[in-house]
C-alpha cells in the first residue's frame, strides 16, 4: 500500500484506498516494524501530522513520508 502511494505520488496519481484496509495495514506495520528498520534506513522517523488525518495519512506518515496536507 506504500509503495502504491510511492509510485502515485511520483506520477501525479490519486490513490484510493478503503480507510478500513489503511487502518489495518497501519496496525500491521505498528505491530511488525521495529527498530531495525529504522536504524538501516528503510523507514525515516514518523513525521508529524494533524489529528484530522486518515488512516491512509497515518499509515504515509509511520513510514517517515510526507502526506500532502501535513
């Protein structure tokens, strides 16, 4: 799902993802990525975003991207 809003953002894309499926996914990779992934530089540290943002939003932001609004 990442990696889907990787490749759209880099081609000027909508992504549409169902917020249930994003919520999932984001509590998949709380439970799942670690320390190590951090420390290889996999993933950059969470970036800050508003309350109001989808789970989609949160799920960009866990993973050290920027989602547009942030």
């Amino acid at each position: 799902m990442v990696h889907g809003w990787d490749f759209a953002q880099a081609t000027s894309q909508e992504i549409d993802v169902d917020p249930g499926l994003a919520e999932y996914v984001l509590e998949l990779a709380r439970a799942t990525v670690g320390e190590q992934q951090g420390a290889s530089g996999s993933l950059g540290p969470e970036t800050a975003i508003a309350e109001s943002a989808g789970n989609l939003e949160r799920l960009i932001a866990f993973t050290g991207r920027v989602p547009a609004g942030a």
